[in-house]
C-alpha cells in the first residue's frame, strides 16, 4: 500500500546538516601539520620501549634495563600530556570536531591511557628494579593495548572523518573521507 505523502520524506541527519560539520580544519598546527599529530608518536613509541624494556630484564636480569624502562615511561607519559593538551585544543576549538561524538569517544579513550601511562612510570619511581615484576610489566602491557586503540581510533579521525585536515570542500571544509567513498553513516 503506498505511503501517505507526509511520510514520504527522506530521514534527514541533524547533525551532519549542522554549518559547523565540515569545519574541520586543524587549529593547532605549524604550517598546516597538526601539531597533536607530531606529537603522539612520542607517548606511543616510548610505551612499547618501555614494554620492551621489561620484557629484555625479565629475560635478561640486566639492571640496565629497569632504569630505561622508568625514562621511557616518565618521558612517554608527559609527551602524552602534551600530545593530549594539543588533542583537547583541538577539541574545543574546532568546531566539526567539537561536534562529533567520535572525537569525545577519542578523548575518553586518551584520557583513560593517560592515568594508565601515569601509573605505569610512578609505580617505578621508589624502586624501578623491584617495580618491574610484576605489576611494572602488567602496566605496561595494559599500556600498550590501550595505546594501540587509542591510536587506531585517532587515525580513523582522521582517514575516516578527515578531522585535523586541510579544507578543500564545498562548503571550504574538508569532507569526510567516509562520505566521499559514499559510505553510510
Ligand atoms: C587527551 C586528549 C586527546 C584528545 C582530545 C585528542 C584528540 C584528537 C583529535 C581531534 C584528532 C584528529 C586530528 C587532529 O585534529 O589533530 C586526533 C588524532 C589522533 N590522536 Fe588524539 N587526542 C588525545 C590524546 C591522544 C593520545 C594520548 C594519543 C596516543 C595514543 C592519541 C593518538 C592519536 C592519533 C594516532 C591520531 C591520528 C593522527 C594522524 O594520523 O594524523 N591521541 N586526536
């Protein structure tokens, strides 16, 4: 039975129509590059050194590696610091990132790393050798893994949303790169 003509109308995304959607150009950037982006290689090489490092003193019983692994943590974790004021900066001030509910899920994942990257290098600091077995290695291993999601979900921002990127549509924003494969939402 056809539908009454009322009922006919396309369902229409709010949010997506919304003029702020496409403004998604990062503020926070040195010539174009975003500056959040340069930073968190740091807190996410250094957390896997720091795993590594405490898997080579498991192995090894080398104090060498105890000492490296609370450098690689203390550094890492305020590069994460750093790298996530950027994030936050970016957050609030541009707009077609604000809007989105996937950046906030990236912030709360970010936020949650940062106390387990924080965790990880204050269990260390009394006594960085005694530290490592057990709970230094486990944090670092949670660490890890988190840093991984965190990371994946920060790149999919960016080559699924296009947030942090240069403007180029229409509407001078970029447009979502899921859009100009014709994804659905
Ligand atoms: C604490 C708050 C954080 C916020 C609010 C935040 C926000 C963002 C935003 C808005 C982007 C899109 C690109 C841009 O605009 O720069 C992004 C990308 C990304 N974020 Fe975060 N972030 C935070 C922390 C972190 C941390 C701690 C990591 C470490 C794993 C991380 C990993 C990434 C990665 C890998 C990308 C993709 C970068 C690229 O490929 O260009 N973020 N983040």
């Amino acid at each position: 039975m056809p539908q009454p003509k009322r009922f006919r109308r396309r369902l229409r995304d709010p949010i997506h129509e919304h003029r702020s959607f496409h403004r998604t150009e990062s503020k926070i950037a040195v010539a174009g590059h975003p500056i959040h982006a340069m930073l968190v290689t740091f807190p996410i090489a250094l957390c896997v050194c720091t795993l590594g490092a405490d898997a080579l003193y498991w192995w090894a019983g080398d104090l060498f590696w105890p000492r490296v692994a609370l450098w690689a943590a203390g550094v890492g974790f305020f590069m994460g610091l750093l790298a996530g004021a950027a994030g936050t900066a970016e957050l609030l001030l541009v707009p077609g990132i604000r809007i989105r509910a996937a950046s906030w899920t990236h912030f709360i994942l970010a936020v949650m790393l940062l106390s387990v990257l924080g965790l990880n290098w204050g269990l260390r600091l009394q006594d960085p050798v005694a530290a490592v077995l057990p709970f230094g290695f486990l944090a670092s291993l949670l660490a890890t893994g988190m840093t991984g999601m965190t990371g994946w979900h920060g790149g999919k921002l960016v080559f699924d949303y296009g947030l942090g990127t240069q403007a180029e549509g229409p509407d001078h924003g970029a447009a979502p790169a899921s859009e100009m494969r014709g994804d659905k939402n």
